[in-house]
C-alpha cells in the first residue's frame, strides 16, 4: 500500500515538474534579468511579522458588581494564598505547555525546504526527518547545519567529498563541493529523542549561510485507543446514574418509571443519606457513601461505576414517561461521535447556556461569563439539536469523556454550572428538545423534607457553603440571584471572575 | 481516505512543481544557459521527501506463542464483533484525529510567508493571521489568494488601487499594483471559524502566481486551568486510598499503621464485602459497595472521591513503617510538575515495567509489549528515581490526571498493569527507590481467607474471569505465568496481542 502510494506520487511528481520547468523555461527565456536591488528593501522592511496581532493572554476586567474574591478574604490568609496559587499556575503551566505552542514562520524566498507539520517521533526512538532539502544556486560548496535542543541528529557518513560534524550531537553540521550529495545527506537526517516524555515537542534549527528555518518536532508517546462495546440493545450500551439524599419516595417512583420502559437497563444509585435504605432489584447497584458526602461526589462516585459506553444522568425526583427515549439521544451522539454530552428537556424546559472565557493575567486569574438560553448553532443534520456551553440535569454523556473532566467532589451542593465550566474545552455538549423527562410533584411529604431542605438551601449565604474549603472564591450569578461556585474558579483562584450575563 | 489520497498527491505534485521552478530561477539567475540537462534529473531525484520513512501506522506481526483472540471466540460472534469493532474504532478517530495531524513543507524558494506553527484561534472568534505577506520581485501587478475549509476570511478594504473579492467568504482574492499595499491588506487578513468545535483544526492554502504554501489553523476552547490548593502539610494535599475485600483484619492493622505516623491524614476505603463492617474513625470514610464488585472499580470509587492534589494507592494489607515517609514523594512531584505517577517499594521490592506499544492494522489492532526490570532513566535531579510506564501497588499519583485515566472497572481481579496500559501516553510514570512500605505477613488466620483467596485467584482459567463480561481477549503473560488483561487489550479489540519479554 505505502509503495503504491509513493510510486505513484514519484511519477505524479516527476510529470508536473517536467511541465512546470518547461513552461518556465520559455516564460524566463525573454527577460533574464532580476531585480535583486528591488527586492530587498521591501524584503527587510517586511520581514518582522506584525506579533503585536498576537490575541495576548492579556487581563481582562470584570464588570462592575463582580464579586471580587480578595474582598471576602482574611487579609493575614491572602498574601499566603495567592503565592500559593501562583506555584500551583506555574506548575500547570509546565504541564500543559511546550514549545509547540509557541509561533513560527516561514520565512520568504529560504532555499530550504522543511517539514512546518506532522513530523511526529516516539520518545527516545529515531525517526527520519522528512523533507529536508537545500535548493541554493550554484556555490563552490555547500554546508548547512541543523540544531536541536532536546534530541541528537545522525545522518549517513558517507566518505568523499563531504565532511560531516556532530553525527550523534544536537548540532550536525555538513558540508559538501555537491548539491546532490548534500541532499542526499539530510535525506538520511534522523532524530533521536534523549529525554523520554510521553507528550512534549523540540524545535529544530535549520540553516544555511544567513538563512534560518526553525520547525516543530512533536514527541509523542500514542495512546491505546479505548473502545467500547456498543453491544446489540440499549441495555448494553447505556447505564443510568443518579444521586440520592433523603428522598427514597421519590427514588422509588424513577426507578419503576424506569423499569416501565426499559425493563434490564443498569441503574446505578450513590447514595449518601443519614439512615441508607437498601435498594435492590435486578441491575440495580447502591453505592453507600458516609453521609451527606454531597451532590457531586455522588455524582462522581456513580459515574466511577459506569462501564458501558454512554451513561443517562437523571435526577432523583424525575421520572421517564413516554417521551424518555434514550435510543433517539443515542443515535445522534453515534452519529456526531465528537459530541460528548446530550442534554434532553425536563417536563418541557429546556435549559442550556453558553460559557465565554476570556483567560486573565497570570494573578488575577481570568473572566467567565455564563449567559443563560444562548447556543452556537443547529447541529448539522439535527435540527432539533443545538450545541452549546451547558445543559439541563437530564442528559446522555460518553462515559470516557465524562470521566475524564469529572464533578469535583469538593462541591456539595447547588453545584450543576461547575461541571460544564470545568469541561469547558473538553466537552463538545449539546442541547436537544425532541427527548424529554418528567419531574415529580414537588410538593412532596416526605417526611426528610424539611432536612433536605436545610442541607439543599441554606439561607442567606453571602459565600455559600460549598465554598467555605474551597482555596478561593465565591461567584455570584446576579442575573438569577442563584449562589454558584466552582473548582474551575475557586481553585483557579480567579479573583476577578463574575458569571452573569453579557 | 480517497480524498486525502488524492490531497497528498496534489500537494506533493504542487511542492514539487514549485520547488523545480525555482531552482530552475536560480541557475538561470547566474546564468541563462542553465545546465538543464545536469539539474533536472538531480532535482527530480533529490526533490521528494522521503514520505516512506515516516512512521506507517502498518501492521505488526506478534511473536509465536501469542495469545490469538480469534482462537478464543465462538464463530458465530466473531463476524458481528469485528463489525462493531470497526465502527467504533472510527468513530475514535473522528475524535482523535484532526488536519492539525497532516505531514506539511514549507517548499523552498517562496515568495510567502506566513505562520507555521502556533496560529490559534477560538471557535466563531474572528482572530488576525499573523505573519502573512509577499516578498516577490517587481510586478505590474500583485495577485494573492487565500482558501480555507472551516470558517471565513476578511480584510480590510481600502480603496483605492486594490481589487478584493470574497471578504467574508472561505476564498479572499487580492490584488494590487503596489505590493506594499497587497502587504497592508495580508496584514489585516482575519479568520474566524464558522463551526462551534472546542478542538480541530483548519488548513489555510495561501497562493501566488504558481506558488502554494498550506499552514494549519488551530481552533480550540481554552480549558480553565484545574488547580489545587497546597495548603500547608502533607495531610492538606495527600489522601491514602484503598479498596479492602473480606479483609477486615488486615485493614484494621493498616489503619492504625497509618495513625502511627499520620495522624489526621485522610483514608478512603472502597469496600466490596459480602457483609460490610462499619470502619469508623477521624478522617476515615468507608464507601460500601454491591458486593464483589471487584478490584478496580473499587480503585475508581475510590480515586473518584479525593479532593486533595495528591493520593497515595496503598493495597489493604500494606503497613506503614518509619520509611514510609509520604513527604519525600510529594517534594520529587513538586519539583518535576510533569510527573502523575511516583511508585515506591514494598517491603524492599521495586517491581516496574515499561511498555511499548506497537500501533497495528485497523482490523486487527496493535501489539502491546510489556518488559519487566526495565526503566528508560534516571530522573534528572533524582538519581533514587528512573522513568518508565508501570510500578508497584504503592505510588503516589497526581489525582486529577489519575481521575482522567481511571481504573477501568470491567476489570474485577488480578489486573494491576491494565492502569499503566491505559494510562500509556497520558501518565509520566516513575519508579523510586527512597521510600518503601510494609508487608503485613501473608499467612493470616482471616476466617475469610479461603473465601478471599477463591475469588482472588479462580483456578485454571484459560481465559481469565474478568475476561469474560469483556467485549475480547485475554492475554497471557508466558515469561511469569501471570494471566492479565485490560481495557487497552480487550476493549480495543487488538486481535494479535501478546504482552511478554520482548
């Protein structure tokens, strides 16, 4: 297959350069003369790129009436924390970039020719470099040389009429009276990563007398793929999960709801109530949690359980009707398989908002915004379906995916926003109105209600609990007057953040 | 594949027409005789990049002896699930893969310039391409082209002199008698992506007269960044976690072990026993599981609930002891942010092992090699530590990138290196020799021994229990005799895997 390939690209090449030589030959036959004195003004005075058009991770500033963090902190804590937090930003940094980041160009009229892209080596294996070439006019000799910072270089010796320095170093220098000898030379360039790292890059020097080329090297250690059995039904592709505390009346009316229409899928249950109740019944699993662990621990402890594909969250106090078809969720995430949450409507209500967040100045931490009802755009072949920032408590999810970004268990209550904050650029979500779930009477009699009530909504929260042992920050949404905080926030420590609409 | 086929053709085809053009300017440059007939064949053998030298995601062949999936299915399923297989295994690349992958060159002797790396933008955010312009010889007049795939161009239209044709739209043609002025309407080109996606990316094609240059055009949503607040002591950002089976005895011994020396460190206990006993205690929380859920979905419950940086995995019947000192793990971690995994010794045992993982065939998967003793080197800085891909049952890990691979809970015994499978590419692992913990002695009177050790170790599986609710394959370590599987292996279906000696 890759012979093929070649060939045929060799003879596809070998055409259209014969064209092309022919059809410049007679075009340059007339004139021969060029103007290099012209050329190199305008070739200096455009030479720097306009970097000043760079989007700078610049501050932002939050309007007027944000909460601002520092102002609800104990001033003998605040020097502390925020040498703490700025520790930790260094850290991720060094975790999360490299070189591969940084801006490169192409520089205009270099006789080089160079890979700019998918030049892609295995930690501490060597790997040629692809496309290296020289393409200078006539010179008694030609001597380039290749610089790297993070690996060695080798080539092939080979012995007359060239001379070679560095072979096994991170400079490699040749030289040869012969183009075509010299080319051969850095067709045979390989790279030797000497540092073993599963996903870093180095940039290679290329030069040639006063010409430079940098291009990116990506080291990369490949993942195994993780495939899920989709199985034959969607019992065997689709898990239920959802979070209980105190409220077994409700819990008992969804899970027969459920059973209503879907008679063996799994429903996972975690469970953190004072006095637990044990829930059994066929593919139903409790998980038993110390109490009042929290909303989204329990969360996050149901979704650590999951081994199918896809897994449902719902509510405790919902209940499936007619309108639960979980196989017309399925089919579009089987159909967009980028996509990573699906969020349904809840009795008819289709919430969804969309996250704009501009990053921050390295101690002041960055701006999230939150406008209610806002989505990009259909999602191509869906109509019903628009994607978005966050959606209701009702939604199909890709369990890896899920799993990956997490709920922190450090939110106990309220918390829903934060999930899809701290999924932000992780999470393609959607928002769909053709798949619904019903809500259960609210006004229930439930004899833990007044408890869970207490532990639900406690009252007059200025920094609401949930973010008492959080490092930092409490946001606070004005526009819905609902108290929310988040991991993304608070540990981030964004000081200046205000979550409200634009 | 056809597309992209004919794509590599093209481009190939342009690079090459460009590359011969130019040359072919430079000898005629010094003079207009030109030694074609010397120049074109070289140019034609030194022109292509040598494409067959890149790693080829091509097939690996498994040594003899290696477990065959295929041998171990019923006929009748094998069809439907390879299937399956192939459908999922696309739908992941649709996911994994991007334009951003693609092998590009910067052709040599261009009169463009542009970005070649780093160029990126956030999705439906209109962003200014840095770095664009042309440095050709003099025209009567300047006529350049821009093409891109996922979003639209524009620019700035100034009026007089200059021709622009679709602002707004995917192609921007410019033209100009004054090249500075073609250079002022490159410097204000923007691109802003017309399809909401937190990670992909577009290819730019940049034209003049027959010149082409193609530069990627990241488009991503950034990602709060995760942080995690320090504190002041080792019990502010370590959590010891462990899953306990029928133990009871042995995990009481290691709790007060852990007193001894930590006294208001936090402990999570995953427990899957058939009748639970309630563990009680400051700082200790003991989550009860359906029982015999199995070994790592207990470790997923478990990793699911720390709210501290840090986690230290310890099995039930370890034991703390003076060299035990959690401290000297966290401060390797601190200084080396890149690092997820730090094992230690148990009982004066370094067990680790490195993994190498050959990307195979679409169908038939890859094969996996895991070597024994085998570390890749030393950590600068930490001679008592040595990078590799697995260690031993008593590591510390960084909890938010542990919680991103998770331990896979289809797996329910035996499986230790199916995490460091997993977490190939994605965790930095390393192996320290400086800080140990203890046995307890395996002869216990636990009345549930008997039981424990039935479901620990079932006898004579050819195929191993826990393979067996897996979508495929088990894999049998012959050099140990260990029988081991994993998500990597079975739900990737890799038909061909052996793990073994290399």
């Amino acid at each position: 297959m890759m012979a093929v390939f070649n060939r045929a690209l060799f003879q596809m090449a070998a055409v259209v350069s014969m064209i092309t030589l022919v059809t410049f030959y007679f075009m340059i036959f007339h004139n021969c003369s060029g103007e290099l004195t012209q050329e190199a003004p305008t070739t200096q005075k455009l030479r720097l790129p306009p970097m000043s058009h760079l989007p700078p991770p610049g501050p932002c500033t939050c309007p007027g009436g944000s909460t601002l963090l520092k102002e609800h902190l104990p001033k003998d804590q605040y020097g502390e924390l925020v040498k703490r937090r700025a520790k930790e930003l260094h850290q991720h940094k060094a975790r999360t970039t490299s070189v591969l980041s940084r801006l490169l160009f192409a520089s205009p009229n270099s006789p080089l020719q160079y890979p700019i892209q998918g030049f892609k080596v295995l930690p501490l294996t060597s790997t040629l470099i692809p496309g290296l070439a020289l393409h200078a006019g006539q010179r008694s000799s030609y001597k380039v040389s290749l610089n790297v910072s993070k690996g060695v270089l080798t080539t092939e010796i080979t012995a007359d009429g060239v001379k070679v320095q560095g072979h096994g170093e991170s400079r490699l220098i040749m030289e040869s009276s012969s183009l075509v000898t010299l080319n051969y030379l850095l067709a045979k360039v390989s790279y030797t990563s000497t540092v073993y790292h599963i996903h870093t890059g180095d940039l290679a020097s290329f030069q040639f007398e006063n010409h430079e080329a940098v291009f990116p090297i990506t080291i990369k250690q490949p993942l195994l793929p993780v495939l899920y059995d989709m199985g034959t039904d969607v019992s065997s592709h689709v898990t239920v999960i959802t979070k209980t505390f105190l409220r077994y009346t409700q819990l008992k009316v969804l899970l027969s709801s459920i059973r209503r229409f879907y008679s063996n899928i799994e429903v996972i249950i975690a469970d953190d109530s004072f006095e637990p109740e044990n829930i059994t019944g066929e593919h139903i699993r409790q998980y038993i949690m110390p109490p009042a662990q929290g909303w989204f621990a329990g969360r996050n402890l149901a979704v650590s359980q999951v081994t199918t594909k896809y897994l449902l969250w719902v509510d405790d106090d919902f209940v499936f009707t007619e309108e639960t078809k979980i196989e017309k969720l399925v089919e579009v995430m089987e159909a967009v398989p980028e996509l990573d949450v699906l969020g349904g409507t809840v009795q008819g209500n289709q919430f969804y908002f969309s996250l704009l967040y501009e990053e921050g100045e390295e101690m002041d931490g960055g701006c999230l915004y939150r406008k209610s009802n806002e989505k990009f755009h259909p999602l191509p072949g869906y109509p019903q379906c628009s994607l978005t920032s966050g959606v209701i408590n009702f939604f199909l999810a890709r369990t890896h995916a899920v799993q990956k970004v997490g709920f922190d268990p450090k939110l106990q209550r309220v918390a829903h926003t934060e999930f899809f904050m701290d999924g932000l650029g992780s999470l393609l979500v959607a928002s769909c109105d053709h798949v619904s779930i019903g809500h259960q009477p609210k006004t229930s009699h439930n004899k833990d209600k007044a408890r869970y009530d207490k532990f639900r909504n406690p009252a007059g929260m200025l920094i609401p609990a949930e973010c008492d042992h959080l490092p930092f920050l409490s946001v606070n949404e004005s526009s819905t007057g609902q108290t929310t905080c988040g991991r993304a926030l608070c540990a981030d420590h964004n000081f200046d953040i205000k979550i409200g609409e634009r």
